[in-house]
C-alpha cells in the first residue's frame, strides 16, 4: 500500500487534490484467490472506503466499466421472480463519445439532475481508485428513499463495492428519516442477486411512476429499521 489510508487527506490526493466532504464507511473484507492449486488459497485484504462525493464528481461515470456478460435474466411473472431466457448476454460498457440513452453523458445527465433536486453522490474506492458510484435521493417522498444509481466497475467486482456504497445509502436514507428505500433493478443476475442479498424484496406494488419510467426493470424495496 503506497499511502496511509487511515490518515486525513488520502481521498483528497486520490482526487485531484481538492478538499473533499466526509462520510467514511470502510469495508475490510478477504476474498479468496482461485489457484490452479485448490489447496493454496490466497486472501488478500481490501479496503474499500465510501466517500460522500461533490456535483461535478459524476465526471467519474465516464471512469465506470459497465460491460457485464449476462447469464441469468429475470422478469416478474404473476408476482413472482421467474428466470427467463437471456436477451443480450454482452452488455457493453456506455458510449464514451454519443448522447443516446446507452452513453456516459446521458448517465451524467441523469445523475446531474437528481443531485442538483438533493440526491447524494457516493464514490466507493480501493485504495486509490474510484471503483463505484451511487446516487441516493434521501427523500424521495415522504419516509422513502430511492437509490436511483449504482455501478460498479467490471474489474473491481465481487469485492464489495456495492455492499459499501449501498450501506452508506441506507445510513443517509435512516438519517433523512426514511422507513423503507426503493430500487427499480436491471433484470440481470448480478443486479438481483445483489440487491435481493441486502434484503431487498419485490415491491408490492411497484411505485407507479418508477414502473413506469423502467417497466422492465425488477423493483424492489427494503424495509430500513
Ligand atoms: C450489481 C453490482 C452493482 C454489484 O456490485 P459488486 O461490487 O460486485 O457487489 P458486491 O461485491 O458488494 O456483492 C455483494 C453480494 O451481492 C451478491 N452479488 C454480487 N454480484 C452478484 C452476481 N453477479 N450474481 C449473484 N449475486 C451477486 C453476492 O451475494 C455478493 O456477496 P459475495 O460476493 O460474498 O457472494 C455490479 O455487478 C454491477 O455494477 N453490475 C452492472 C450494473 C448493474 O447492474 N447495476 C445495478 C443497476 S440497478
């Protein structure tokens, strides 16, 4: 490890120098190495740390490897989760350079507007490196919160990037006083998977206007103590 994660200022190095806000959260976790050798297993220490991120920190979307190849496909079927065949297995990561719907300025672009309407920007980083993003809108309406982003770099996943940043939504959505928080999830695997690992479970019924904004999408919620 090149600098002391635990002293003041190492965010504000890693970016770009600038005086950053707060919200430390640290996630240590071991993840186990496959070896061609099953019996020599190698654990490695990660540190990841969630920061509460500035407006014009959504520029790192464009650092954000979203490509996933897809295996497992979902859809809810008389209220139930029912796998279904695959539509595209190779997800590609957002166009750097267009503006369709599928390119890192229109991901900007919606990040943008709900942070200047309130919503926070959280940057999950290993060590150094920005490795994921979220954006929780605290009080979406009244007692819910809605986690309306989060992406975690292909390189950087299953180390529990997502599992900070989503600890640190719940922490904001609890302080903002919300019962319950919101997701309208991609229907792939990992997605699902990830949230139905947090607690989440099918909302019923799913909230009208995020339904129908992503109709495809799986929408879930948890219950916040
Ligand atoms: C979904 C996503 C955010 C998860 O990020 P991540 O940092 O890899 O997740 P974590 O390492 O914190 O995983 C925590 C737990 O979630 C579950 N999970 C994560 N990825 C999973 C997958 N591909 N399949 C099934 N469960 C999964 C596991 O239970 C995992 O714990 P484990 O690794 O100890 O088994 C990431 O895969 C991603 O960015 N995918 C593409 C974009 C996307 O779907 N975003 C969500 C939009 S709503």
């Amino acid at each position: 490890m090149s600098a002391d994660p635990s002293s003041a200022g190492y965010f504000g190095r890693a970016l770009c120098g600038r005086g950053r806000l707060y919200e430390g959260r640290v996630l240590l976790r071991d993840f186990a190495h496959d070896s061609r050798d099953s019996s020599a297993i190698s654990r490695t220490l990660v540190l990841m740390r969630v920061r509460r991120l500035l407006a014009d920190d959504v520029s790192l979307i464009a650092t954000i490897d979203r490509s996933e190849h897809v295996d497992v496909q979902y859809r809810v079927i008389d209220g139930r989760l029912t796998e279904q065949p695959v539509a595209m297995s190779e997800i590609p990561t957002w166009d750097p350079t267009g503006s369709g719907p599928h390119s890192v300025a229109a991901q900007v672009d919606f990040c943008t507007s709900l942070i200047a309407d309130g919503a926070v920007l959280l940057g999950a980083f290993d060590e150094e490196k920005p490795v994921g993003l979220a954006v929780v809108d605290r009080s979406f309406e009244a007692r819910l919160a809605w986690l309306a982003f989060l992406h975690v770099s292909r390189p950087h996943r299953r180390r529990g990037a997502a599992r900070a940043l989503w600890a640190a939504a719940v922490d904001l959505a609890l302080a903002a006083g919300a019962k319950a928080i919101y997701v309208s999830a991609v229907p792939t695997g990992s997605a699902v998977g990830f949230y139905l690992r947090q607690g989440c479970r099918l909302a019923d019924p799913a909230h009208p206007a995020l339904y129908a904004k992503e109709p495809e999408d799986i929408h879930l919620v948890r219950s916040l103590p």
